[in-house]
C-alpha cells in the first residue's frame, strides 16, 4: 500500500482517465447539497477532490465528517473540470479529483487560528507553530532559507573551503554581548560559555595549516531580542590564511550572488561599493547606511561659524538634512521627539512652503548667507543638530533613517549592498571609560596605524569591515593580529594585566607566537541575509522556533525552572528575586 502516488499541487490535465492516490491536508471543505467539495493540501500545493454521494455514498459519508485541517486519503479518478469550473489561479485548477474513496487518516481538534486568517497574534502562531509552518508563508520562508543556505555552502565548496566543526560549550568570547553560561555536573561552581561565535577557533584552524574554514555555526549571545536579533542565530563563519583584504571581500560578495541566483533574482553588480567608515558617518550618520535613498546630511560648521543663532555659532559642528516635505508643526514636534532619543538637545528647523516661503523660528538670526547655504528648495524641510560630532552624527542618522522610512524615499526595486572599511580600531567602553574593541580585539590595525595603539587608541583605524544591505548590517569581518606582541599591546590598551589577558587568551596568545599566517575572515548573519531575501521585516518569519522579546518560546514554555536535586548536583543556588 502507498500513501499517496502523485502530489496535490502535480495533477495536471495530461493526468485526466487516470485513477491516483493523493493525501494531505483538509485546505477547506464545501458541502453543496449534493456534492462535496475538499480542497486537499500538501507540500507540493492543492487539488480539489469531488465526492458524489451517488457514485461513492461510503466517502461521502466520511467527507461530512471533515474539518479543517484533517488529513485525507483520496483515491479515485482526474477528470477535466467544467469550463466555468476551471480556477485560473492554481496549477491545478483545470482538473479534479472524483473521490470514489476517501479515508481519514487523522483528525485535529478545533484550530486556535485559521491558516488564512490574517494579523494573527505572532505568540499564538509561536505556540501552535506547525500550523503555522502550514501557512503559504512559512512554507515559502523556509522553502527559501534552505534553498540560500544551500547555495552558500556550494560556493563555499566551490571557491576551496572546508567545514571544520568548533565547539558550543568553549570558554567566554569576546563579541561585546553576555555570554550564555552553562554549569558543569563534574565541576560544581565552574562554567562553559556558549560561543558568541567561533571566532579564536577559527583562527586556531589558520594557525593550524587549515588555509580556508568555514562553518554555518550557530552562536549564542545573551541581549536584549529585537527585530534583527535573537539569542542564537546562525552565521556563514569562515576564515582563510594569507588573504588581502580583497580576498575576503571576494569570497563574501560571491556568496551573495550565489544566493541571489540560487534565488533566480538579478545578482547585485559587483564589486559591491566601499566607502570608509568616516565617509559614511559624516554623510548618512551611521555605519549601515541604506542607499537605496540619498538625503544626505550636509555640513554647515564653517558657513555658520559666527552665525548670529547663538547654538550654531558655539557649537563644534552643525550639520542638517535637506527632507523632501514641508513638515507641519505637529510633525516638527514628533521629530524633535525622535531627536531627543538620540541625544539632541532640540531640533531646529526651516520650513519652506510650497511657495518658497521660509517658516522657521531661527531664520530672523539666519544671514542671507547661512540661508542660500542651506538650499531649502520649495517644499522641503532643514532639519539641523548642533552639537558634538557623534551626536550630531548620531541624532541626524538617526532621522535620516525614520525620515526614509516614513517618507517611503527607498527605491524599493533596488538594492544597496555596500562596504563599509577602516573603522576605528577601538571606542570608548561608556559604563567603563576604558578603551574597548569596536569590533573584536583580534583585529588588526591599518598599515599606519599600528603605531596609534598605545599612544592614541582613539586615533587608531583598523583592517575591520562590515557588509551592509538596505540600511541592514549583514555582517562583520577583519585582517587579524597575526603577531603575539602586537595581540598582547592590544589587550593592555584595553586595560587588561598581563595576568589578565593570559587567563583569558593566553592559548592564543601562545598559538600565535608558534608561526601564525596572516589571517582574516568574517561572519554573515545567516537570518538577516535570508530575511532581506525573503523580504520579511522581522527574522522570527524565517526561523523556525525563534524565541520572542521577553526571551521566552511560546512553543515549549522554555525557560523553566529545574528540580531542586537538578540545582544541587551542579552545585547552583538560585536566589529568588524579591516582588
Ligand atoms: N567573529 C566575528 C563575529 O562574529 C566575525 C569575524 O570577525 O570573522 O562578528
């Protein structure tokens, strides 16, 4: 006995006389009077099936007892629907299934949502996932994500690397978030870290004479959840020994052509454009700019240096926006509101009409100067900061971005995949005041500026570099500290003893003084790249059990607490926290 010997979505006119089995999913159930209509539903799509209780009275009698939902075995012949009966909009829809028996293979109990409801409550789908899985939608998602993944391992293969497996439980790694702590039975008191990523592993392969990894690895960071992230995701890891900068970019940009014509999309044109991080900071305000849009921010320092307005005259830097909307004034104080998010002290602003006309509360103090500076064209909006550098940055990248948003400024047929290179080699760690990594402390600093590292970190630029997608970071990557000296000085910029830095990473700093290559890698967030792709604005839609804000999964109530006898083997207290 065979379940089913073609698909629902397969049975095509070329099929009519011929008698076949199919089975799948009760989609949805008419009943006519007399006939009775089943939409049966499997991966491979939807057929209709007709039961007449004339010619078969034992299926129609089970047909009655169909709900939603219920899985169907459907034998019985393809006939050509009538040609008022024929649905243009599915594959099948010329033909029909004439049931002469139909089983119930299984039964569901009421559903908590339709599968063709829409705004269903996310939680709710969370907790019934698969049935959620049975929506088009998922479907497509993760049809999508499997085809993407399997396109990135085949040029992974293809351009020469191998995947080399590195451990979850490892020791804490530094990629700025909390490490995900797990307890040891054998050693009550001490504990593993789950991997934020494979990152000294990965170096340890170089070292090791392994000249090109990669892994899809899975990496576990302890923040807060967002529309972008999730405690563990998945990354393209990978690595390769005596590369140049370009290399690396190569290998990256031809993985996401791969995808994209895996996808049978239009590949972006390559080579992707570079920009340098002071480049994009000082024009867009931030380190992933979506291009997709222009509105540039301008700069207005010099023009505004002894500008009768008091707040451009002191301030160190004052740059704007020119936005293409002449903003009312409700609207002026919803963005002065988004202004202050970012640290902005206010908003100042010129409205100009659609006639031209300037309505502004600082223009009085505006020379004719400043104001032919700021080329307010008719209908448009100046929105100004005033202030040090990385808010100014920050509060006009920050409206840039909403303002793209909203204003809808985003050619949305095209796409933006760029480069951003030479990052600073280090910031200062805000709850420290200490100088920490910007992107990890294995990176190198740029030819030049190795000498900045222990004299003026702030000063020093690094061989650090991030891929970027409409606005989104895909990820990062860096020419790595191949020189043992060179790691250590970077650990005592960053305030670690020596005593420090050896208990952390002293067998790293041991491997790479044993002849270490050149190195340089990068990590692509596999959920984000495939979300863009799939043109999801939240990457909870293309995992498979993801986890939502509050940290917890609606499907299996994780997390929950453990038996007492649990906590007392590992040697664990927990102390309740008082309401
Ligand atoms: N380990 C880095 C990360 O996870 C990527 C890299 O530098 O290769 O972001």
């Amino acid at each position: 006995m065979t379940w089913r010997d073609l698909g629902a979505g397969e049975v095509r006119k070329e099929h009519v006389g011929e008698r076949h089995t199919l089975a799948g999913w009760t989609a949805r159930r008419r009943d006519h009077g007399g006939l009775i209509f089943i939409d049966l539903r499997d991966a491979s799509g939807i057929s209709q099936l007709v039961i007449n209780p004339e010619r078969a009275p034992d299926a129609a009698a089970s047909a009655h007892e169909v709900r939603n939902e219920f899985v169907l075995q459907a034998e019985g012949e393809v006939v050509a629907r009538a040609p008022e009966a024929v649905n243009p909009n599915l594959p099948t829809g010329e033909v029909e299934l004439q049931v002469d028996r139909l089983e119930i293979i299984s039964r569901s109990t009421p559903l908590p949502f339709q599968l063709d409801e829409e705004n269903v409550d996310e939680t709710l789908r969370l907790r019934y996932r698969w049935l959620d899985f049975r929506t088009d939608r998922m479907q497509r998602n993760l049809r999508l994500s499997h085809t993407v993944v399997a396109s990135i391992r085949r040029s992974m293969e293809e351009q020469g690397f191998i995947d080399i497996w590195t451990p979850s439980m490892t020791k804490g790694t530094p990629e700025g978030a909390r490490d995900f702590v797990v307890p040891v039975r054998l050693q009550p008191g001490r504990f593993f870290a789950l991997a934020q990523s494979p990152q000294v592993f990965k170096q340890l392969c170089m070292i090791g004479g392994f000249d090109r990894y990669y892994q899809i690895a899975t990496c576990w960071r302890d923040e807060d959840l967002r529309a972008d992230r999730q405690f563990e995701f998945r990354q393209l890891d990978l690595e390769l020994a005596f590369p140049t900068r370009e290399d690396v970019l190569d290998v990256l940009e031809q993985v996401v052509v791969a995808s994209f014509t895996a996808l049978g999309r239009e590949a972006p044109r390559r080579p992707f454009p570079r920009f340098s991080y002071a480049d994009v900071m000082a024009r867009y305000g931030t380190d992933k700019p979506d291009l997709r849009f222009g509105m540039e921010i301008q700069d207005a320092t010099e023009v505004t240096r002894s500008s009768e307005f008091g707040v451009f005259a002191n301030a160190p830097v004052v740059r704007y926006l020119v936005v293409p909307a002449a903003f009312s004034r409700a609207e002026l104080a919803r963005l002065e509101e988004i202004a202050k998010e970012w640290g902005a002290k206010g908003l100042a602003y010129l409205v100009s009409d659609e006639e031209g006309q300037i309505r502004s509360p600082i223009s009085k103090f505006l020379s004719e100067k400043e104001l032919a500076a700021f080329g307010a064209e008719p209908a448009s909006t100046v929105l100004f900061a005033a202030d040090e550098e990385a808010t100014v940055e920050r509060v006009l990248g920050g409206l840039r971005t909403h303002l793209g948003r909203e204003l809808k400024l985003a050619d949305e047929a095209a796409q933006s995949l760029l480069w951003v290179l030479d990052f600073p080699l280090f910031k200062i760690d805000e709850d420290s005041g200490r100088w920490t990594f910007m992107h990890h402390p294995f990176t190198a600093a740029l030819p030049g500026s190795e000498g900045l590292l222990e004299s003026d970190p702030g000063a020093a630029l690094s061989q650090h570099y991030d891929l970027v997608w409409n606005g989104w970071e895909l990820g990062s990557g860096s020419i790595r500290i191949h020189d043992s000296l060179l790691q250590a000085s970077v650990f005592r910029t960053m305030g670690m003893s020596e005593e420090e830095s050896r208990a952390k990473f002293g067998y790293l700093l041991d491997a790479l003084a044993m002849g270490a290559p050149p190195h340089g890698g990068f990590a692509m967030g596999i959920e984000r790249f495939v979300a863009l792709l799939a043109g999801e604005p939240n990457i909870r839609e293309i995992i498979p059990f993801p986890k939502v804000s509050s940290g917890s999964d609606p499907l299996t109530g994780a997390p929950t607490e453990v038996p007492a006898e649990q906590l007392a083997e590992l040697g664990i207290a927990v102390v309740k926290e008082k309401d």
